[in-house]
C-alpha cells in the first residue's frame, strides 16, 4: 500500500500536472460495469452503470466530478438521502484516475492514462 501512494504521488509529480489531448476514439478495453462497486446495488444500479460509463471513458478532471455529481443526485431522486453522500465522497477518493484500481477514472484506457485534457480551441 506504501508502494502505491508513493508510485502515485511522483506520477502526478513528474507529470507536471498537464494531461494529454482527450481521445476521439473509444478505449481499448471493452465496456464492461460491476454496477456500484464495493456498494449493494439495490434500486440505483443504473445511476451506477451510467457512472461505470463515464468512468471507462475518463476525461478531463471537471468531467470526472460533474459524473460524480450525477451519480449523487440520481441516487437522491431515488429517495435516499445519506447515502449519496457517502457514494460521492467513496468515488471522489477511491475513483481518482491516478490509482491502478480496477474502477479508477478512464479504467478502460492502460493505466496511468484516464485524465485528459480538453482539445486546444482555434483561436478565430
């Protein structure tokens, strides 16, 4: 476990805090959800599966916390009031596309990559 935030502190480190150009073209591995992980699935798996789908995909850092957004707020209109909460702050740590976890930020795309930059608009 050392290992790991040691590993992912000097990627970010190194990395310089810039991202690669968001990709056009789909990840290499193939789309596949556990529903909510570490989480019962109970009446809100397909804000999970959703969620599960942004995740696959990555993106940019503010694409990450708008999913995790939605992830909260569908779960709210299922009624439940606490325990978006708790799957937001859990997504918040444990989802971070740094980490080598099978559910991480663009876990369809090799590990590190998952966070992305937006393309570099034309100056018109």
């Amino acid at each position: 476990m050392r290992l790991l935030v040691i590993t992912s502190l000097l990627l970010v480190i190194i990395s310089g805090c810039s991202f690669p150009s968001k990709p056009t073209e789909p990840p290499e591995k193939p789309f596949a959800s556990d529903g909510c992980s570490c989480w019962p699935d109970w009446d809100y798996y397909d804000c999970c599966y959703n969620h599960d789908k942004d995740y696959w995909w990555g993106g940019t850092p503010q694409e990450r916390k708008e999913s995790d957004l939605r992830l909260m707020k569908c779960i709210s209109e299922k009624g439940h009031t606490i325990l978006p909460i708790f799957m937001y702050i859990g997504v918040r740590i444990t989802g971070h596309g740094w980490l080598p976890t099978p559910f991480r930020w663009g876990f369809g795309r090799s590990w590190p990559e998952g966070y992305y930059s937006e393309p570099e608009k034309a100056e018109e």
